[in-house]
C-alpha cells in the first residue's frame, strides 16, 4: 500500500488512540516511502503469456487542453497481482486525431509501478479543445484496444448542446451492464458515474445472476480483484473506451453505509476502519481515469472537483461519504423525527459545503450539473407503522 499498515498501528498504539488530525497526519508521511524506489527494479523487456490489457482502456476529467488517459496492466485479472512481478513496466501510449492512430498528436511513456497496482494515469495536454481523440497504450508489442475520448470547449465557448449518460449501482451480482452496450452506441460527450462502481459484498450476498469472486473485500488485494471483475465484463470496457468519464464514489467503493470514519458494522474501531478505507481508496484510484491530485494519501482522497462544458454547462463532482455525519436511527427506514432533521448533520462536510456554494457563485453556465449520490428531493413510502417513512441514506 501507499503507506506502513503496521507503523500505523503501532503509531496510533503509541499515542494511546486515534483521531482524525494524527491518522492523517501518519498516514500522509508515510505513504510517499514505498514510491521513493519505485524505478528501482525495472523490467523493460517483459513477455506476457496472456493480454496485459484485459481491463480495456479508459478516459476522464477532461478539461478545454487534457484528459486522463488510463489503463492497467493485468494479464491475469483476478489473481492478487493481476498477474504483474514486483518491478516497474515501461508503458507507451499514443493520442491521435483519427481512429486508425496515423495523425500522432501526442506520445510517450510512462511507468507502471506494483506501487499502484501497474495502472498508468497519462494526463495528456497542450490539446486542442473541443475535439475528439483517439488513444492507445502498447507494451513489448502488446497493444490495447483504440479507446475514443474528447476535450471539453473553450472556457467562453457557446456549445449548442451536451449529451451525457449517469450510471451508478452496478452491482454485477444483479444483473448484466445491457445499459453501458447503448451508452457505447450513443454519440455520447461524457458519462457521470454516481458511485458504487464495485460491492464489497461476499459471493452470492445480492444475486446469483453473476457471483463475486471471493469473500467480503477488505484488503488491497480484495479491492484489486473485485475491481478487475467488474472491469472485466465487455460491455463496461466498450463504454469506458467510448468517452470520457467523470466518476465519484458512494458507499460500497469502501463498505455499506460507511460515514467518514465510521464503519457500518459498529463494533470496528475508527482506526482499522480507516485502515480498510485506505486500501479501498488506493484501489479506487488505480481503476480509474483519475487525475494525480486525487493520488489518495492513506485515508484521504481528494475527490470533488469541477468541469465545464464552455458556458453551457458546469459540473460540480461531488463527495457524500467521506465527510459526511453518520446515518440518523441507525440507517433504517424513518419518519422525518429530530434526529433526521438535525441542522448539525452533513453529508458533504464544511469545506466541500462552503466550496460548492462557491463554485455555483461563480459558475458562468447556463446549466450547473450537481454529480452525486443521493435524490434532491425527499421520497417517502408508508411503512409498518408510519404513514410515511423516508430512506436515512438521503
């Protein structure tokens, strides 16, 4: 991981517990250790039995001049490793202005390291905007698929229109992704996803129409896996590889119904909690088209952020788990009591609050596009004894 899970523990023991302050305070000096010799065993000559890039391609947070070029290299997906030796592989990558990748834009290389799961996250700028790219990644004569992603207009541009798909709850236990086939179909700008991309849960705990591989998630390596199953489904990969995305997480990214430090099943203290949190956020960042200000620094991962279609649309990528106020009568289905109606309560925290108004102060869009997890409005339904009962995750 990013950071010593045993330094930690012994850190905290040391200080006679925990809070917020020093966990983050450990976890951010002692993440960056492991990176220091990250280019010290390289393998510029490695062979593959199988695809490296079984998990597909994928862009995000484009902006007017760049967007996120990601992949990750796994030719053996569900293995803990994704089937990758211990050292650093040169990946190259390439941007071209045709999908036969003549018209070369822009290129290089990049490390993918064991330290991050050997994902590559290319920022590739000094773009054009408002114009479609294609993009592809090769390794020892190994090639990806051609991924398909765009710039976002000029900041004082006047698009006439943006077309965008939202997704989220894609449990692969449930169902299959018949969505993300029409999202690849449709000349669509860009995808929201709103969160739960994965579930933590063990086989077998939401469906039998696919099984997770695996128990409960709650390492690294689980949270590697489980996100390599769901890149694996092909109609996910085709939508990925067909726009660019703007991703946030919800509540199974990490665990059910988790709230900041606080996790859903009671008796885990805040410390291993956070813990488990920041195996789930590395594994979060590794698996998608995240910039580099949102590398996670142990429990920490920066993630609202804002993008802009010209001056038609701006979008506010928000977080509602990370700092949010623990679910009111115990997460159950409630009437509107004091407790759910506490002005104390947050799902966004004071900083995330106060930037988001902020942000729609200043925004000069037509449209201010609000990418999160929850219903605006309250939904009730009768329930037992109440004539209206409303879901305490909203």
């Amino acid at each position: 991981m990013l950071f010593q899970k045993d330094s930690l523990l012994k850190a905290v023991r040391h200080e006679g517990g925990v809070n917020r302050r020093l966990f983050l305070a450990y976890a951010t000096a002692l993440y960056g250790i492991p990176m220091l010799g990250q280019a010290a065993n390289i393998n510029r000559r490695m062979k593959f039995a199988s695809n490296p890039f079984s998990l597909g391609v994928a862009s995000g947070d484009a902006n007017s001049t760049s967007v996120v070029l990601w992949t990750r290299l796994a030719p053996k997906p569900l293995d803990p490793d994704g089937g990758m030796p211990n050292v650093g592989v040169p990946v190259q990558w390439r941007l071209a202005t045709d999908d036969g990748m003549q018209n070369i834009a822009s290129s290089g290389q990049q490390l993918a390291t064991p330290q991050l799961g050997h994902s590559i996250h290319v920022t590739a700028g000094q773009l054009k905007p408002d114009t479609w790219y294609w993009f592809q990644f090769s390794v020892n004569g190994e090639e990806s698929v051609v991924g398909r992603t765009r710039t976002m207009p000029a900041r004082f541009a006047n698009p006439k229109q943006l077309s965008f798909a939202a997704a989220s709850c894609q449990s692969l236990e449930q169902g299959y992704y018949t969505a993300y086939d029409r999202m690849a179909e449709d000349e669509l700008d860009l995808v929201f996803h709103l969160g739960d991309y994965i579930y933590e849960y063990n086989a077998g705990n939401q469906g039998n129409i696919r099984k997770h591989h695996g128990g409960e998630i709650v390492s690294l390596s689980d949270y590697r896996v489980r996100h390599a199953q769901y890149k694996l489904d092909p109609a996910l990969q085709r939508a990925h590889a067909r726009c660019p995305w703007f991703v946030t997480w919800d509540d199974h990214e990490v665990d059910n119904n988790c709230a900041d430090e606080i996790s859903e099943q009671k008796n885990v203290k805040p410390v291993n909690f956070l813990i488990r949190r920041a195996a789930a956020y590395q594994a979060y960042y590794e698996n998608m088209p995240l910039r580099r200000t949102s590398l996670p620094a142990g429990p920490y991962l920066q993630l609202y952020r804002r993008g802009a279609f010209g001056q038609l649309a701006e979008f506010m990528v928000l977080d509602g788990r990370q700092y949010r106020s623990d679910q009111p009568n115990n997460d159950v289905r409630s009437p509107l009591n004091e407790a759910a109606l506490n002005p104390e309560t947050t799902m966004l925290g004071k900083d995330q609050r106060n930037w988001l108004k902020q942000s729609l102060i200043q925004s000069r869009g037509t449209w201010n596009i609000l990418a999160q997890q929850v219903m605006m409005g309250m939904v009730g339904t009768p329930s037992g004894d109440f004539p209206m009962a409303y879901s305490m995750d909203q």
